[in-house]
C-alpha cells in the first residue's frame, strides 16, 4: 500500500456509531462516571502502592529470537500459584489475597501490599459482576443488541502496566492507520481461554499542563485481524474508565494503545489458560516422573523401576519442562520476586529438589545405557531417546547462559538483573551429572555409532552365512 493509510474513525468521526455496531461488537466501554467514586479511590490508591513497593518492572521480553525491553512496566497479580506467559516469559504471580481464598503464607507481603492486592482482587469481583449484567444504561456504550458472553466467568490473573511517555526516548508510529504513537503495538493478547472476556481499567495520572484534544489522552485501537478494507476504530479513554474486549473479539481483532500525554496504569482483568500454567499442575509432573525413582530406605541409594523406553522419555520431558518452564524462567527475572513478596520462595526451592532427583534419574539412565551387555535393539532406543532429551537440555541451556549475560541484562540493577540458575561448576560433588553436557553427549553418540556398526556386521554375516 506504500505510504497510503488505512482510515479509522474516532467519536468525532461521522459513522462511528455505526462502524462499532457493525464490526466491533465485542467491544463495551464504561464510563468512569458510572463506577462507584469510593472503588475508584481504593482502586488507584492500590495502584500507587504497588508502583511506590517497586513492583511494576520492565520485563526482558524474546521477540523474533532476540530480547528486547518491554516499554510498559509490569506486576501480575493473581489466583496463588497461577502464572501467566507472554512473549516466551513466565510471569509468577503475587496472590492477590481475596476475601474468600485462603492464602498459604499470609504474611508474605508486607502490610500495604497485601491490602493493595486485596484491592485489586475486589477489582476483579467488581468486573466478574459488572460483565455479567446486561451492559445497558448511563454511562455504558456498547453495540445494541447486547452480546451476552456465554458461560460463567471468573477472572485468574490481573496483569498491571504502567508507563510514562515522558520517560520513553523513543515510540513508534502506529503504521497504518496513522493513529499517533504507540505505547504497545498492534496485538492479540496471548494464554488466554478460548472466548473468555478481558475487562481493563484505565487509571491516568494527573498532569499540571494539562493537555487538549484526543491526541492528549490515552486511546486503544482496534482493527480487524488481517483486514485492510474495514476502517480501524480508535477510542479515548479518560482516567476511570472501563472496557471489555468480549466473546471472539479478541482472537478476530487485534488491539493496541496509544500514548497520551501523563503517565497512566492499566489494570487487565483476565482469564489465563492454566492447564500448565499453576504451581499445582508443575507439583504433579515432578510426582509422575519421580515415581520412576526408587530410594532404598536403608542405604538411601536409588535405581530406577522402569526402563521402557517412553516411560524414560516422558521422565526427561518433565525434566526439562521443570528446568526451562519454571526454575529458569523464575530466575531469569532475578530477585523481583523475593524483594516484595515471599509466596514463591519455598515452592521453587522444593521444586529444585526436585529437579535434582531429576538429574540423579538422568545419570542412572545413562548408566543403564552404557551398561555392557545390554541388548542391542533395546539398548539403541533407549540411546536415542537419551540422546535427544541431553541434547535439547544442552542447547536450552546456552540459550539461557546467553540470555543471562547479554548486554541488555548487564544494564539491569543487581536486584533485577538474570541469575544463571541452576548452574554449578565442574567440580560441584553434590550434582550427579556436569551442567555441560557436551562430553555426555559425544559419549552416546559413539555408542550409538557402535550399535549401527554391529548391526552392519551382523547383516554381512547374516548374508555370508544364508547367501547361495
């Protein structure tokens, strides 16, 4: 299209009305004016605090195999043990201690941050509620008919982001529409179940100077996904307002938000697909692939109990779930986590024991595999599966040493810079196997190279002997 745009259509715009009937349904607003003034002054107040406790961090994101900095500051705040993951990063949760969901570990926050969390956990209900009605009435703008979303919701994770444009060098240009500059672009927000509804508010800070026009508030753009015909829509948000992005908007539209003049928090209510996404889920993959390990109750040594090679190869898949999916991706996020909030301190310190047994059932694999005597086709399978799994690790494992040492993770402070954990050094006693695996590695490709050479000479000799 060269430099021609694609046009949009704002509330001062002649169609619309009719263009947001017509191509955006799944789109509600609520006006600020129409929430309660009391929820609006806990719910802001709540956002200061968590932003004045050093919660809301930019996070070192991977874009296209490259990190890159987010420019939006985030916390996530949820049901505990919930995480939710973006852009290949793991964010873990800080419980946002509801009314009605006991908390392990009540005291894992100070005082201030446990009753903001409350706050926004109250947020959640209000929104849960809010979407549940009828969206009709003062200060509520939506297509008519009401869409009614179907199925009850209940909201697992809140995603907090807060920037201010004055603090940013540079923003980039919305691309096609010409909207203005962009504090996050063009997207479809990710993890989500399938249909399920986003309620956001948008809370924007005061400014002396006191901007005018459209351009001077915060906006969000919506487009259709891979539609160049349909004019986009673009919609001004003033500080309190709501809105919802329902039933299938999100997964046929695409969204982004446009900086206005202050700084401003939005605070995203989701539904976040969890199936392998809760401290519960990764606790009952450690036990499935630790019942392959027996312990002698005498001598504490161990062995394993079963030696098919799928049962083998689904033990490594946890492994390195475990290793790449969690203890990584928490420490790769450095000590954000332990500053503020104590909940994931002794979950992910069991959760490395774990691992390590995990590393004790690795080394006694490949102990069976080198094992002399074994017979061939078995012992070639299991070579394989072995191989596969240690050469995965390894690779992961320099991306991550990589990823840690990077110029961009150097220009972090120590509290939040990466740590490269697990890591140990060569001569480390208490570790069954070296982090390095390259030698291992080497050591079962040879093997596997001598069993191909003894089924070449069993088949020469099988010729030689049956041949006329």
């Amino acid at each position: 299209m060269g430099d021609q745009k694609i046009p949009f259509l704002g509330p001062s715009d002649r169609g619309f009305q009719q263009l947001w009937d017509s191509s955006y349904t799944g789109l509600v607003l609520r006006r600020s004016c129409s929430l309660p003034a009391e929820l609006h002054g806990q719910v802001q107040a709540a956002l200061l605090t968590l932003r004045s406790k050093g919660c809301l961090l930019r996070d070192l994101v991977r874009v296209r195999d490259r990190d890159v900095f987010t420019a939006v500051s985030r916390a996530l705040l949820g049901e505990p043990g919930h995480t939710y993951r973006y852009l290949d990063t793991r964010l873990f949760a800080i419980p946002w201690h509801s009314e009605d969901t006991e908390v392990k570990g009540q005291n894992c926050c100070d005082p201030d941050l446990r009753s903001a969390c409350k706050l926004k956990h109250s947020l959640s209900d209000y929104h849960i509620e809010d979407k549940e009605e009828k969206a009709s009435g003062q200060g509520c703008s939506q297509p008519s008919p009401p869409q009614v979303c179907t199925g009850p919701v209940k909201f697992n994770v809140t995603l907090l982001n807060y920037m201010d444009p004055a603090a940013m060098s540079q923003l980039k240009e919305e691309p096609y529409y010409g909207m203005g500059k962009m504090a996050v672009g063009w997207h479809h927000d990710e993890n989500l179940v399938t249909h399920s509804p986003v309620a956001v508010y948008s809370y924007s800070c005061e400014s002396s100077e006191g901007g005018s026009g459209e351009k001077a508030c915060w906006r969000i753009g919506l487009k259709v996904a891979w539609d160049i015909h349909t004019p986009g829509l673009m919609l001004p948000l003033e500080s309190g307002d709501c809105y919802y992005m329902r039933d299938d908007l999100n997964s046929t539209h695409q969204h982004c938000v446009l900086a206005g003049d202050t700084a401003r928090f939005s605070s995203t209510h989701r539904v976040a697909e969890c199936s392998s996404g809760t401290l519960t889920y990764i606790q009952s993959r450690c036990q499935e692939a630790l019942s392959n390990l027996h312990t002698d109750p005498e001598t504490g040594s161990h062995s394993l109990l079963a030696l098919l090679p799928t049962t083998l190869q689904h033990c490594e898949e946890i492994h390195n779930e475990v290793e790449f999916e969690w203890l990584r991706q928490y420490w790769f996020q450095g000590q954000r986590y332990t500053r503020f909030c104590s909940w994931w301190t002794r979950p992910m310190e069991q959760l490395e024991k774990d691992w390590k047994l995990m590393e004790t059932m690795t080394m006694l694999f490949l102990a069976t595999v080198e094992e002399e005597g074994r017979a061939g086709e078995g012992r070639r399978e299991m070579a394989e599966t072995l191989l596969s799994a240690l050469t995965d690790r390894h690779q992961q494992r320099q991306t991550w040493r990589d990823r840690c040492h990077s110029s961009l993770a150097q220009t972090l402070p120590p509290e939040e810079a990466p740590v490269d954990r697990p890591f140990w050094g060569v001569d480390d006693p208490s570790m069954p196997l070296p982090f390095d695996l390259a030698d291992i590695i080497n050591r079962v490709e040879s093997l596997l190279w001598r069993c191909a050479q003894d089924v070449e000479v069993y088949k020469c000799a099988y010729v030689h002997i049956y041949s006329p």
